[in-house]
C-alpha cells in the first residue's frame, strides 16, 4: 500500500494558492507516485470521495475527474469510498456523481439504511460486471445479502425519496450552515477555516491565522480542544472533534432551526477557545 497526499488547499504540500493549482498539482503528484511505482504494479487507486475524519477537505472542482482520467489512461481500477459522503450527507446521493465520475467500484454502508441494522455493500461498474458476468465471483460472507438489513436499506431509501431528505441536507448547508459557520469565522480570531457541503463540515482552529498553527497537533489533542468539548456538552451540544478541528455533521433530516441552535451553540464555545488562545499566546 502506497500513500499520496490528497488535495487540501489551506494546508497545501504543493504551495498552490488557488483551487486550481491545487487540483493541478495534486494530480500531478499522484500521477508522478504511480509512475515511481510502475502502473503495471498498481491494482486500483482508492480514496474517499471527500476525507471525512482526516478534516473533510473537499476536492477542488475536477479533482475526482482527473483522477478517473489517470486511471483509465494507465488501466487502474478506481475504488471511490462513499461510506460518509453517501446517500445525502453532501446534498446529494453521492458526492463523485455532482462531479460525473463513475468509479469502478464504489463502497457504501452507514447512510444506506441509518444505522438501524448494520449493512455496508460495494456498487460495481459494468467493466467489472462484465469480467464476473463470465465466471464465478469468488468471495461472500456469512451475512451477505441479509434480509433484515437489504429491508431496512429499501425502508430507508424510499423515506429519503418521499421526504427529500437529500434535498433538505443540501438546503440546510447552503442556507443555513455554510452561512452560519462563515459568520463565525468573521467574529472568531481562532477560526482559521471552514469548509464542507451539506451536513459535512470542518471548523478548523488555530492559534494564529498567519502562520496557521493548529490549536491541537495531527492525531493528537489539547488543552483547549479538551475545553471547547467541554462548554459544547456544558450547553447540550455533543460535538466530534479530531485534532484541531470541529465537526459539524448534523443528521441530514435535521431542520433549519435545529441547525441554527447548534450553531448559536458553537458561537459560545468559539468565544470560549478564543479566551484560551488569547491567554496561551500572552503567556
């Protein structure tokens, strides 16, 4: 297994300054690893379709397309996993579809059905289908196809349909949460950046918006994150933190004034870690 690094513009490894730079050299570094590799050697290229726990960088516009282009242009297969991105979570049912990208395998789980029974299944391209379409297809689990769990999948999937379900997660990050969280960074020094698209977003916090240092080190925490979860639970708000980010990942049925009162929430907690980031810099 061979890493490369993704693209994330507010952190680049490319010193890009704009989305289009670092789409363009994103790509080119990861072109650059497959040839260092030998394309021969490499059996697919897998990736998430927005890096979900990693910081939900979403990918500049035509990231995902240029990595389905290097793939067919070397014959490697692309494995694009839509376990946090599907079914709703960006706005739409799935993130590389906004971008028109058909991946030859496609992995899902969570969303599907909402948790209720435990599922995760693969959505497999017609070149793929094809080559099983003429012998056996050599795997399977115990739990495989479980009825309890596929019932649940279509229970589910036909409430999202009849409810708009993934057209309000879409609604609620334009209107209300892409809004929101950009008037939290105006009022917050320690907001160095927000990003996401519908129900999935990243505040990130730093002690120093010029040099951009994180308020916590990669993987690791800190005194003030510590104290941002604490008044977040302290005012009913039970947040996801990693490093030096917060999450914002409200359920996709969430409404418009749930969504503000979270929102109302973290605006006290930022106040909280810009007190503390204030202290630790004078001190």
């Amino acid at each position: 297994m061979v890493h490369f690094f993704g693209p994330y513009l507010y952190r680049s490894h490319f010193h890009a300054r704009t989305e289009a730079e670092e789409c363009e050299r994103a790509l080119a570094h990861l072109e650059q690893v497959i040839e260092l590799e030998g394309p021969q050697t490499v059996a697919a290229v897998l990736l998430e379709a927005i890096p979900g726990t990693a910081g939900i960088m979403v990918p500049p516009p035509g990231y995902l397309a240029g990595v389905r282009e290097l793939c067919d242009r070397y014959g490697i297969v692309l494995i694009i996993d839509e376990v946090m991105t599907g079914f709703g979570r960006t706005g739409a049912w799935f993130h590389s579809a906004t971008e028109g990208v058909v991946p030859d395998l496609l992995t899902f789980a969570k969303g599907v059905n909402s948790g209720y029974v435990p599922l995760g299944g693969v959505l497999i391209g017609d070149r793929i289908a094809e080559h099983f379409a003429q012998r056996p297809y050599p795997g399977g689990l115990t739990y495989s196809g479980h009825p309890l769990a596929c019932a649940a999948a279509v229970a589910a999937i036909t409430v999202m349909d009849h409810d708009v379900v993934v057209e309000n997660a879409l609604g609620i990050g334009q209107e209300v949460i892409a809004p929101g969280l950009a008037q939290l960074a105006e009022r917050h020094p320690s907001v160095g950046e927000v990003r996401g698209l519908g129900v999935f977003w990243a505040i990130e916090l730093v002690t120093d918006r010029d040099t951009r240092a994180p308020v916590a080190p990669t993987g690791g925490g800190s005194p003030i994150m510590a104290e941002a979860v604490r008044t977040a639970k302290s005012l009913g708000l039970l947040p996801f933190t990693n490093s030096n980010r917060i999450h914002v990942v409200p359920p996709c049925t969430v409404s418009p004034q749930e969504a503000q009162e979270g929102l109302d929430i973290l605006d006290k907690v930022l106040s909280r870690v810009d007190d503390l980031v204030d202290e630790a810099n004078k001190g």
